[in-house]
C-alpha cells in the first residue's frame, strides 16, 4: 500500500510487512552494478548486544534493483526487527536491454516502479522511490542536471530528517560499477550527512567489494583492508534478499539472480568501508592523525 506525499513529492510505501510471510526462498539479485562473491564466510551474525530493534536503516541508491546491492543485509536486519528503509532516487526509464522487450520511456518507468515496491516488500522495507530520470537529466545540459540533483539532495535530507536512521548505506566513489548515478547517490549521501550537525548523527557506509588480486582494481571495488566492517547474514537471508531480486523481472532473468544467490550463500557476508566522521583536529594537514591507524 502506497501514499503520496505531496509536501515532499514522494512516493512512500508504508510496507510494514517485514519479513514475513516469504515462503519460498529462491535465487538470489544483483543489478547493473557488482557485487561482492568473497572469499570471507563466516556464519556469525551481529556480535553485540545492540537491541536491532530500535534501529533504523537507510540505504540510498540510485536505480530500482541497485538495492540487490545490500539485499541480504536489508534482509537480515529486517528479519531482526530493525526499521528497513530504501531510497530510490530514478524511475529507471533508460535501463533497456534486448531482451524484455520494453522501450525507454514512461512505460518501462512504471514497470520499474512496480518491480521496485514488489522488491521493498520482499525485504520488509519501506520505499521512497523518487521520480528522478535515470543520468538525472544530464543529456540535457547543466541545468537541467543541477535541476535534478538538487532535488535529491533536498529530498534525500527530508527523508532522514523525518525518519532518523541511526545507519545510512550506499555506494562509495566507485558506485559500484561506474555508473555516475550510481556515484552520484553515493555522493550525494554524503553530501547530505556533511552538510549539517544533524540531532540524531548516523552512521554512513559504503557498499565495497573486494578487489584485491583483480586486474581492473583501478575500475571496481575496493582495496580489501579498506572494507573493514564485514557484517554476516545466514543463507534464509540470502534467500529473501534473491527472491526480492526476483522481483526485478524486466533486468535479471532468473537464471542469473540464482547464481547470484549461491554466491551470496557461499560467502554469508557484505562488505562495508565506514565514513569516518571527524574525531582529532589540527592547525595543518601533516599533523593530522593518519587516518589508516588499523592499516598502517
Ligand atoms: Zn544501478
């Protein structure tokens, strides 16, 4: 179920259908940009004693099915009763492929839409899909992009004022991928975070995958001791997290969101490199503290 929310222009879902009631677990999700198969397993699952509970997480993401980058993640804290809640900034309209037979355009952006809600309810989140245009409108000059981001920045800092994440996630400098959306949502995260001294300070993560050994490691990924909260999720969470990339119809075939799904049972962890909110300060840039003690 849907409400419009017509002071913020959002769409939001108030999906408060966690968790339940996902029978049958099948494959698994990714999307137009990585992820993570790692070497890593590990069947432990969050160390503390934190009460899940009370929390709230955020992720905030560019396309309908970049999701599927945190998917057992958001499935995992759901399952533990924690408030799950997906940002969306595009409509995806532009994302063709030669196979699902829809055009870009006002329809293939419906679609997604659908596809979008039925992937936030598999996880139990609740959607704020924003009806930005996929490359926010870039092709169209500096005014229409500065047009477009703005908006996100405005909504995004809406959206957390209101609900009060304790953790936002999202992509890092590489998105990922590439994608400039991509990179643009992560950007803009941070941006929003940085730019006040919120009430209530979340924490900010971003989504890695290791690279070390890879060839391209210049273009993907990130350097593996970078990544250094590394949160486990069990196999009924990969589950979840795969049927919800099922739901993505129109961009993954089933065939592919199982393979996907077995990676992500095989290695039972996302990666995460933790924005580091400023702690020591200095009179010049050499005095500061490095900030690689753990590494270094
Ligand atoms: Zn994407």
């Amino acid at each position: 179920m849907s409400t419009y929310n017509k002071k913020n222009n959002l769409f939001k879902a108030d999906s408060r259908q966690r968790r339940y009631n996902i029978l049958s677990y099948a494959l698994l999700g990714a999307m137009c940009l990585f992820f993570s198969f790692n070497t890593l397993s590990c069947t432990s699952e969050t160390r503390n004693n934190t009460n899940i509970e009370d929390k709230t997480i955020l992720g905030v993401w560019a396309h309908p099915d970049d999701e599927t980058t945190s998917g057992p993640v958001f499935a995992k804290y759901a399952r533990k009763g924690a408030e799950v809640i997906l940002v969306i900034a595009t409509d995806g309209r532009l994302g063709v492929n030669d196979w699902s037979g829809y055009d870009a355009g006002d329809e293939l952006a419906a679609v997604r839409r659908e596809e979008m809600q039925c992937a936030a309810d598999v996880l139990g989140a609740d959607l704020y899909h924003l009806e930005y245009e996929d490359q926010f409108r870039a092709s169209e000059g500096f005014h229409a992009f500065i047009e477009q981001s703005r908006g996100f920045l405005d909504d995004l800092h809406d959206i957390i004022e209101e609900r009060q994440p304790d953790i936002i996630i999202t992509f890092g400098p590489d998105g990922g991928s590439n994608h400039i959306d991509h990179r643009i949502a992560g950007a803009t995260a941070t941006q929003v975070l940085l730019s006040k001294d919120w009430e209530k300070k979340p924490s900010l993560f971003f989504a890695g995958s290791p690279n070390a050994g890879s060839d391209n490691y210049r273009h993907r990924g990130v350097y593996d001791e970078f990544l250094t909260v590394r949160d486990h999720y069990t196999d009924e969470d990969a589950d979840v997290a795969a049927e919800a990339a099922k739901c993505h119809a129109s961009q993954f075939l089933p065939e592919r969101v199982d393979s996907w799904a077995e990676g992500w049972r095989e290695s039972g962890v996302s990666y995460f490199r933790p924005f580091e909110a400023p702690g020591s300060q200095a009179d010049d840039l050499f005095s500061y503290p490095s900030q690689y003690p753990e590494i270094r």
